[in-house]
C-alpha cells in the first residue's frame, strides 16, 4: 500500500457506512414496525373478515412464529451466499408478502401471507446488525448500534400508532400495502450502495438448521398456544418437550458438524452468554408487559386504539432519544452499566405502573411511571447489541446477530405467555375493576422478568474488547484467522 493510499480510506468509508446506516436502518424499520401495527387494527378485521377470536391471535402469532424459528438460518444463508445479496431478497420478499397480506380475501389468506412475511422478516432483522458491525470500525461501532437502536425503538413505538391512524382513516389493507413501495425501492439500492461480506463457512449445515428450525418451532408454538389452552394441556406439553429434545439435539450436531452453523464455542465468552441473557429477560419483560398494556390503556382506560397507541409514547419512544446517546456513552465506559441500569428503570417503571393501575386514572400519572421504564428500556437496546457484537470475532458477526436475534423473540414469546397465563382468570374482562386486578399481579412478574436480567447484566466483564482475529471454535478451541470475505461496489 502506498502512502497516497492512506488519506484516502477514511473518506472513501465514510458514504460507505452512511449508506449502509441508512439502508439496514430502513429494512429493519420495516420489519419491526409490522410486529405490533396488526394490533390495533384486530376489530377491523373480525368484522372485514369474519374472524374468530384465535383466528385474530393468529394474524399476530404466525408472524412471530415464522420470524423466531428461521432467525438462525437467515443469518447462516447471509454468510453463505453473501449478507448484501441476501439482505435484498428478504427485503424484496417481505415487500411481495405483504402485497399477498393486503389483498387477502379470507382471514386464512392473511394469517398465510402473515407466516411468509416473518420467514423473510427473518433475514431482513439479524443481516441489519451484521451490516453495521462490518460497516463501522469498533471505536465508533457503539454509536451507529446505538442508532440502530434508536430505530429498532421508533419501530415499537410507532407501531400501534401507525396500525390504528391508518385504519381509522383509510382502511386495514394500507398497514401492508405501505411496504411494497418501501421494499421495491430498497432492495436495488442496497444491492447497488452495500459492500458485500461472506461469513467463515463455506457450506450451509442443512441438519443444523432443520433441527434449528422444528426445534424453535416447537418452543414458540408450546409457549404462544398456553395461554389458550393451558399450560398442562397435551398440545403444550407435547410442544415444549418436542422443541427442547430437538433443541438438545442441534447443539449436540453443532459440535460434530464439519460446518456448524452455530459454534458453540461462542457461549464460552462471558461478554457474549451475559448480553443474550439480558436480552431474553430483557424483552421478556418487555413483550409481556405491551401485551397487557394495550388492552389495559383500552379496556381499563376506555381509550380509543389510536388514542392507547399515543398514550404509550412516553413508555415506547424514549430509544429514539437515549438509545444512541447510550449507544456512544458505552465506548467510554461500557455496557456492563447501562444494561444493568436499563434494566433496574425498566422493572421499577413497571413495578410503579403495577402499583398505581386503577380504572379511570390519568395521563400524567401513568406517564411519569412509562417514561421511567422506556428510558431503562433505551439503555438496553444498543448496549446489548454492541456487547454481542463486540464479544466475537468480526467473522462471527453473522451467526452473533442471528443467535441474539432468535434469544431474544424467544424472550418475547416466553414473557408473553407467562404474563398471559398469570392475567387469565373468569370475567378479566367483564369490567375495569376486574381486569385492573388481573392486570396488576401480573404486570408485577414482568417487572420480576427485568429484575432477573439484571443479574446476568452485573456478571458480564467490565469492559469486553472486539476481537479481531481468530476467537472460540466450535468446542471453544481457537478457531482459523478470520475467512471473512468482502466485496466492495463500485458505488
């Protein structure tokens, strides 16, 4: 390299990793927007559709069953055959399911198109994360994750607003239809603005990700269908203990395997096994606790679906302020404090809104409390995605993202049938008093989850550095130097 070389990298990167901010930024806007935006539209589509009640849970369910199961292997097809590449056909995929979403003529239809959209979900979200890491140096990587965030956090919040504008003021199918254009114009740019990266692994382990695949398939299905019909129900039982054996089975190929798609060695790494552990707790709680909180803004305030989407700002926009603040702060000084932190605000903002529920109270009450809690909320989004990030070597980045990924709505659906099975009792809905006292104990356990995940935040190291070369193998041996490879676009 000669010395005319130097000067200009820097500036040759730095469009390079605006547009890569902004185009991962965008798929993953996308994608977690259409986690939550159904959820206000659910009465508009029992009467457009003649749906039955587990029919509407299933418009919300089999997204998120699509998109936990296939986490894994959107990230190990990201690093086979190019993270740029793939990352377009999901983007280009999801926009195409949500066309078939918006034209559905039978709730069957939907809830189908609903199933495809979280398959392609599921590459679009971990490829997101693994394009800024490859992206961006370590030295700045905290504050672009923290951005990443940030927009992960608009996403949430802006769900249940965005579902409930939109079917108020134009109709149900616009929620889907708002994607194809975003899709359409977003798939050639990245395939034109990105660099392209492949991951260490040569081959695909196809056992690996069908046991992958059923194993999760198995968990989420036993965890979504418990609040329905009962946690010792056969289905469930049979479910959970299905999903774990096939579980058990994966992590014992992945240490045979000749191409594991999942090292295990990565689990060896205190920075790593600590910052999934926050996630699980951390969106635990937090899934648990938007599940009930909606339907208490609504049954046990009286609010409008729009209305019970803006009342919940205060609780869900915060990320959009502290995450990237939070984000560049933790270079300096960490991630051990911030998820800690975050997740203590998180459970005392909840334990305070437990403590406070009552039928009729107000706004400013009720603020304060999800203001507190959004803020502990924001200070765990980037940190935990920079400590997983960070804890592995730069080749690893893929199945890194893909894994706390997969922990994490794993998290989600598991808070969300814990908190559903506490709050389920005879006529919770009869009446603000009777759900407000359903409501209350149970929003208290999700507050515990966060209390939980505070203990795997305090034994993560202080500080944990990027690795840059080599790192855990498969049974936490030293593995090759990095196999990374990358192409960079002539844009």
């Amino acid at each position: 390299m000669s010395h005319d070389d130097f000067p200009r990298a820097p500036a040759a990167a730095r469009p390079h990793q605006a547009w890569t901010l902004v185009l991962a930024s965008l798929g993953l806007f996308m994608v977690a927007l259409d986690t939550l935006v159904v959820t206000t539209a659910l009465p508009v589509l029992r009467a457009d559709l003649g749906a039955k009640l587990t029919d509407l849970e299933w418009t919300v369910n089999a997204y998120n069953l699509a998109f936990a199961c296939l986490l894994l292997t959107g990230a190990a097809l990201g690093d086979r055959f190019g993270r740029r590449r793939v990352y377009a056909i999901g983007v280009l995929g999801f926009a195409v399911a949500s066309a078939a979403a918006a034209m559905s003529g039978s709730v069957g239809a939907l809830i189908a198109a609903r199933a495809v959209q979280g398959g392609f979900a599921a590459i679009v979200m971990p490829l997101t994360l693994t394009l800024i890491s490859q992206a961006f140096p370590a030295e700045k990587r905290g504050m672009a994750i923290g951005l990443w965030g940030g927009i992960a956090g608009l996403a949430v919040a802006m769900g249940p607003v965005v579902g409930g504008a939109i079917t108020n003021g134009l109709a149900w199918q616009w929620i889907f239809w708002l994607n194809v254009p975003v899709g359409l114009a977003l798939a050639p740019l990245a395939l034109r603005r990105l660099t392209e990266s492949f991951g260490p692994r040569p081959r695909l382990d196809p056992v690996g990700l069908a046991l992958a695949g059923t194993g999760f398939l198995g968990l989420t299905w036993g965890l979504v269908r418990a609040s329905t019909v009962g946690w010792g129900s056969a289905e469930v039982l049979l479910s959970l203990l299905a999903g774990t054996a096939l579980v058990t089975g994966f992590l014992a190929w992945q240490r045979r395997a000749r191409n594991p798609m999942l090292p295990l060695g990565l689990f060896r790494l205190r920075a790593f096994s600590t910052a999934n552990g926050v996630s699980f707790f951390m969106y635990a709680s937090l899934f648990g606790a938007l599940f009930l909180m909606s339907q208490f803004l609504q049954i046990g305030l009286g609010n409008s679906p729009l209305a019970a989407g803006l009342w919940i700002l205060p609780w869900t926009a915060t990320p959009m302020v502290v995450a990237p603040i939070a984000g560049a702060l933790s270079e300096r000084f960490g991630n051990r404090p911030f998820m800690a932190a975050g997740l203590a605000l998180q459970a005392a903002g909840l334990g305070w809104v437990a403590a406070i529920a009552a039928p009729g109270m107000g706004y400013a009450q009720l603020s304060v409390a999800l203001t507190v809690a959004g803020v502990g909320t924001s200070m765990c989004f980037p940190t935990v995605a920079n400590a997983v990030m960070g804890s592995v070597p730069q080749q690893e980045a893929g199945v890194a993202s893909g894994t706390n990924s997969a922990i994490r709505e794993l998290g989600g659906v598991f808070g969300v049938a814990v908190l559903a099975a506490i709050f389920t009792g005879p006529a919770v809905y009869g009446s603000p008093d009777a759900f407000v006292d359903a409501f209350r104990p149970a929003l208290g356990v999700g507050a515990g989850l966060a209390v939980v995940g505070i203990v795997s935040a305090l034994l993560a190291p202080r500080r944990a550095g990027t690795p840059r070369e080599g790192g855990p193998g498969p049974a936490g041996r030293p593995a090759e130097p990095p196999a990374v490879r990358t192409v960079r676009t002539g844009a």
